[in-house]
C-alpha cells in the first residue's frame, strides 16, 4: 500500500484486510490511506490544549489552565463541555434508534407493518410488565400497542423517573436519587445538555459532567435498553448460534448483498429473502448461483445473532468489502457508515443504496424503507442487486480467510443455561465468581479506530483476560473483531485460565460471550444488575468484581456508553484515542476520583493496552477483596483436582 508507511501488519490484525491493502491499486483511497495523509489536529485532540466552537467569537484555542476563551470559559468548562456534547450525540444515536424500535412495534401491533408480526410473546409481557402496562386478558396486540405507546411516551416525559432504571438494584437507583441524575425523560435530558453547554449556561464543570452522566442513562437504561427489548419482541430473543465470519464468507459466484449500520428491521427482511425461491431463480436467470446476505457493524451483529448471517467485518471493513469486486450492493441505514463508500463505490460495480430518511449519502441510491413496506421494499432492494451481477467490473479478489463463530448469548440465555430450563439461574455464575474459578467479569466493547491497529488491543485484551480467569462478554465492532480472530469459540477454552476453563467446561459455554450490538450493551447492565439481586455479590453494581473497557474506541456512541456504565458504578478505561478531556487535569479528576466518590465508578483514558490489563485487573481484585472473596480460588482448584484423580 504505497500511500501508508506503516507496515501492513501493524495497521490491521485482520489477515482478509490486510491481503486486499497490499493489493490495493493507486488511485483507490481508504479510511487507512486518510489516516496517513492527515493527522489529527492536535487541539484539543490529545493534551495539547482544547478548542471552544460554541459561539462565534471563537474558535477559541486554550493551551493551559492560565488561559480563557473570550468569555472567560476555562480548560475545564470548556473540556466538560465538549465531552458532555459527545455524551449527548451519542446517547441521541442509540435513543433515536430505540424510538423507531417503539413506532415500529405500535406498527406491527396495528397490523400495519408489512410482513412483521410479534415472535416473542414471553418477552413482551417482561417488557410491558416493566412499563406498568396490564396484561391479563388482553391480546397480544393490545399489550404490544400499549408497550410502544408507554416506550414513547418516555422520549417525551417532562417529570418523575423513566421506568427502565427500576431494573437496576435499589441502592443504585438511591445513589442516582441522591445526586439528582436520574432521567426524567429521554429527549428532555439530551436537550437541556445541549441547552446547559451553550454559551454562558452552566460553567461548572462536574455540575455539567452531572447532567452528562444523566444523559447517558438515558441511553443505556432508556433508549438502547428498548430498543434491544423491541427488537428481541419482534424478531426474537437469541440463543447461541454457530456462524462463520470474515470477507472470505463473499460468494464468487452468487450476488452478494452486504447490510450495514445499525437498524434491524430492513436487513433482518432482507436476510429472510435471501432464500425465496423466486429470488433465487432469478439470481440464476442471470448467471449467479444465489444470493448471499452478508452483514457489516451493528447490523451485521443484530442478523449474526438471529438467523446466522455471517459478518464479513466490523467498521474498518465496510472499504474493504467493496474493493474485493465481488459485492454487487451495499444496503446501510444509520451510524458508522463512511461517507468515503460514495466515491468507493463509483470505482467499482456496486450499487450503494441508502434507507433511511435520516442518513442519505451523495452518490446513492435512496430506496426509503417506512414500517410498511418492509417486504416490497426488501425485495426491490433484492432485484436491483440480482441485475447487477453481470455488471462486475473488477477482477474478483475475495480473500481466502473466514473463521467459525458461535453468536447470542442474550441475559435470558445465560440464566437458562446456567440453571437449566425450569430453574434458569444465575446462581452458578455468582458461586463461581465467589470460589475465584471466575475472578470477574469484564466487557471489552466498541469500535474500531483507523489511528489505532485495527483488532490488536481488543484481541490482546481478550486473550489476556480469559487467560487469567476473567469471563469475556462482548458487543459491537469488539464482538467481531474476536470473531474473525478465531476465539468466539468454546475451542478458545485451549487460552482460558483453569478456573474460567472448569465453569466452561461444565456449562458449555465458551470463554468469551458475544452479547450483540453497541445497543445490546443494554444486556450487560441487566445481567451486572440480576447477578446483584442473586446475592452474595454486594448490594450494588459498583461492588461487582467487573470492568468496562473500550480498548480502539472511534464514535461518540462509545462516550455515552462508557459514561452510562460509570454512572452505574463500573471501572471504565477507554485506550487507542485520548478521549476529549485529557488536557484538563481537573476534568480527569471528576471523571475518576469524584465519580468513584459519587457513583462507585470511574471512566479515564489510558494508552496502552498493557497498562489496561494491569488497571482493570487491579481495580477487580481491589473489588474482591472488598467483598472477602480474593483468597479462594486456588482451595477449590485443589479439590477440583483432587476429586477428579480419586
Ligand atoms: O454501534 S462498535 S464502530 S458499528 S459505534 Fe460503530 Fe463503534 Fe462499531 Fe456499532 Ni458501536
């Protein structure tokens, strides 16, 4: 790759990425060649300093703690301010995502969305039960219209609490309480962070930083958490699934359909169509032997998880996907989708096709989906890919490397399969997190970061951890990037720890969990919230032995996520990228000693992946002996041992 002086090893770990870059021609440009050909600035972005753009007698450019913007702003309003900006884009992005979910979801119980119809009944009623909504003698479709109608109504809620944050324990709902950050309402909260961040508003910096952590609950706790629950109502819970994944799964000779972003709905019709017999001889009547869906970032994860359909890559590949030639269209919706795929696409065959009426991208083709015309839409979509199979215009290069994958491991699974289908409990887990055969549990989640080598600190990370007892969940870009690594397997046990390996053993589970998507981190606070309730853990999240960590974070997305888990009492490190706060020693403070006073959990920066494992590590064993449990392990090894050799 002539345009980037790295070495091609050292910009990605994915094997499939790295053959099409070191085939890739001159005049073709990636998210890796920009990278190369324009650094960051650097205000504002690391330690240098911090830039203000919120009114116009700006950009105001502040180096030090001696300066202020014209207004008086300091490096520590303003740092706040900004991250407290990203906080709200990004919880904005997954709430809005939730609020389709809950329209869709009115729309189906109204008979009214073309070719959806409620998969999970059981679910439903959780989710209605949750809202306050009355189920007994009533319909399906009542409960599920009055759910979506109660789902909405929590966007718009002026006053009280949002329902959801009743799942989490007591003592954490009084924590929240006490400090007066729980959310009134979704939407409510993300704009009076964008009202106090404006200029002249609040210029306190942990009074922001308060309301930016409200915010983001409204994302995990809110937004994310209904949308994860619609999604399992409409197009059912999931339960591990096998898969294979990586570029290699692009079908030379079949039409290959690739769906990418983050909404569910059209692509989980697409994935479904991909069998139609009708469909199907058509591809034939062009020359193809059939048609392969195949899914890219959170998309592919919600259709990995549900019907199998093998993610060819998370975010650093959606370039690389087109450029083998072979894919004859790309459908995306919302979130992570590069612009970048407009002039990528005019380079090669493939038709773009954007869906929804938020994200549309000069030099697509906008094919609009609205809840009604799911299937209609699905299989136009389907037949504008067909005729473009004779239309390939490169030489087909799709590189030879695809790994197995087991995917879904949602919370009502994991009770399931730890307790067994009429006792479903978590019990198992606690105990073996208390014996030390688990030492905790950490989520290693989000991204990719063209800045950062593409998977490296994630699969470090994972592999470090499962090999030192801690149990691995897993969503988003992460999820994927273990699985093209080979180790979303029960095989990956050969890298577990002893302790982590005998639970693995005796449930069947592998040592790393995929959960999903970035809104499936929703899961994790469900499952962190009924290990509490189970008892013997502590009395809240913030005394489980568990971690967050973001290890090549990219997107706002990732803010708002690692705030929500601090906020609800969880170590959180984000490595790869600064986050926008480093140059203010004080705002570092509040985000780690004063949230840690406050809330129980804490969300900084550190830059290696090294010094994570050494931080999270040290932060979950600080928990265990909290908890007296951080003498155990190595007795009940030794009886392990001791009874398998009488
Ligand atoms: O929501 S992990 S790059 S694809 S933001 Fe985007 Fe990050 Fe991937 Fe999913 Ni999440």
């Amino acid at each position: 790759m002539s345009k980037d002086s790295r070495n091609i090893s050292d910009i990605s770990s994915d094997e499939a990425v790295c053959k099409l870059l070191e085939s890739i021609d001159e005049d073709i440009s990636t998210v890796f060649t920009r990278s190369e050909d324009m650094k960051p600035c650097p205000i504002g972005a690391t330690y240098s300093g911090i830039c203000c753009k919120n009114c116009s007698m700006g950009p105001c450019r502040i180096m030090s703690d001696d300066d202020t913007g014209l207004c008086g702003a300091t490096l520590a309003t303003i740092a706040a301010r900004n991250l407290a900006r990203h906080i709200a884009a990004g919880a904005s992005a997954h709430s809005d995502h939730g609020r389709d979910m809950a329209h869709l979801l009115a729309l189906t119980a109204e008979g009214k969305a073309e070719g959806l119809k409620i998969k999970d009944e059981l679910k439903l009623f959780k989710f209605a039960k949750t809202l306050g909504i009355k189920t007994n003698d009533r319909s399906v479709n009542e409960i599920a219209k009055d759910a979506a109608d109660k789902a909405m109504a929590l966007f718009g809620q002026q006053t009280g609490e949002i329902d959801l944050i009743h799942l989490a324990p007591l003592k954490r709902q009084e924590i929240w309480r006490k400090y007066k950050i729980v959310p009134r309402g979704i939407d409510r909260e993300v704009v009076e962070m964008l009202h106090r961040t404006n200029m002249g508003v609040d210029q306190d910096p942990e009074n922001i930083l308060d309301q930016a952590l409200r915010t983001s609950l409204t994302d995990g706790w809110g937004g994310s958490m209904i949308g994860t629950d619609i999604t399992d109502i409409l197009f059912n819970t999931p339960v591990p699934i096998a898969a294979r994944t990586n570029l290699g799964m692009l079908k030379e000779d079949e039409v290959n359909i690739i769906v990418h972003g983050h909404e569910p709905t059209l692509s989980e019709i697409i994935a479904e169509l991909a069998d139609d017999l009708e469909l199907v001889e058509y591809a034939k009547s062009k020359g193809a032997k059939g048609i392969s869906v195949v899914g890219i970032c959170c998309t592919a994860n919600e259709v990995l998880m549900r019907q199998g359909i093998a993610p060819v890559g998370n975010f650093l590949s959606q370039e690389m996907a087109i450029m083998t030639g072979a894919v004859e269209l790309m459908v995306v919706d919302v979130q992570c989708v590069m612009q970048a795929l407009g002039e990528l696409t005019k380079k090669y065959h493939t038709k773009l096709v954007t869906s929804s009426p938020k994200a549309k991208i000069p030099g697509a083709i906008h094919m609009e989906f609205h809840e009604v015309n799911g299937v209609t839409l699905a299989k136009e979509i389907i037949k504008l890919a067909i005729d473009n199979y004779q239309n390939r215009s490169h030489k087909v290069c799709i590189p030879d490397i695809t790994s197995d994958l087991i995917a879904g491991f949602s919370h009502e699974y994991i009770r399931y399969m730890l307790g067994g289908r009429f006792r479903e409990s978590l019990r198992p887990l606690n105990d073996a997190i208390i014996d030390g055969r688990i030492q905790g549990i950490v989520a290693i989640v989000g991204c990719n970061n063209a800045r950062v080598g593409h998977d490296k600190s994630n699969n470090y990370l994972v592999k470090e951890f499962i090999k030192r007892d801690y149990l691995v969940v897993q969503t988003g870009c992460g999820a994927l990037a273990s699985a093209k690594c080979g180790i979303l397997t029960p095989e990956a046990m050969e890298f577990a720890g002893d302790g982590l390996r005998s639970i693995c053993e005796t449930v069947g589970i592998p040592p790393i969990l995929h959960l999903g998507s970035c809104v499936d981190n929703s899961r994790i606070l469900t499952i962190a919230s009924d290990i509490v309730k189970e008892g013997g853990l502590g009395e809240d999240l913030s005394d489980l032995p568990a971690a967050g960590i973001a290890p090549e974070w990219m997107s706002e997305k990732a803010l708002s996520i690692g705030a929500y888990f601090a906020a609800s009492g969880v170590y959180v490190a984000f490595s790869g990228q600064p986050i926008p706060v480093e140059s203010s020693e004080e705002v570092k403070r509040i985000m780690t000693e004063g949230w840690q006073q406050k809330y129980g959990g804490q969300l900084e920066y550190i830059a290696e992946a090294e010094q994570v494992l050494e931080k999270v590590i040290e932060v979950i064993q600080a928990k265990r002996k909290a908890l007296k449990i951080d003498v155990k392990k190595e007795r009940v090894l030794m009886d392990m041992e001791a009874r398998r050799t009488m």
